[in-house]
C-alpha cells in the first residue's frame, strides 16, 4: 500500500500528490463533483480542504475519502496488477 506524504490543491480539481516512495504526479477529479458523496465538492472551498488520513489516504472532513492506492494507479497509469504482483497469481488460481 502506498500512502500520500503531500497533497496540493490546484485548479479545477486538480491535486498534485506526492507518495512515500517519491513518486509524483496530478489527479483530476473534476469527474467526481457534484455526483453522490462528491456533492461535497460543489463548494469548492470545501474541496481545498483536503486533508491526509492516517493511512495516507486524502480526507474531506468525516464525508468523504479516498484510497491513496487508486489514485497511485492514476498517477503512475500502472494497473493494478503491475503495482501488486500478488494480484496476478491469485487470479491465475481462482
């Protein structure tokens, strides 16, 4: 599990993010707000402020959080199985 170490906001639901193995790179969640939970984010005051969980996942206040391992796929575009090889051999023996 990768966990984020620093989260920037920028414009338009940009986050830049940085992870614990010194990877780097941008999100864009613009696709998010305004749908369900991410209602949120209509104020987009309340989207800066995000915030790191304990478990190095981004948090807005008690609403809404999301896994620091998803968005790792997003900024490195590896897949799941790249990032955790365990993955490819219990599908191989399902």
């Amino acid at each position: 599990m990768h966990k984020i170490t620093r989260v920037d906001v920028l414009d338009d639901y940009l986050l830049s993010l940085s992870f614990d193995d010194g990877m780097r790179g941008t999100v864009d969640l613009h696709d998010l707000a305004g749908s369900g939970v991410f209602a949120l984010w209509n104020d987009y005051e309340a989207f800066r402020n995000v915030k790191i969980g304990d478990s190095g996942e981004l948090v807005w206040s008690d609403q809404v959080d999301l896994c620091p391992d998803s968005l790792y796929l997003q900024v490195t575009g590896k897949s799941a199985g790249d990032v955790f090889p365990g993955l490819k051999n219990e599908l191989a023996n399902a």
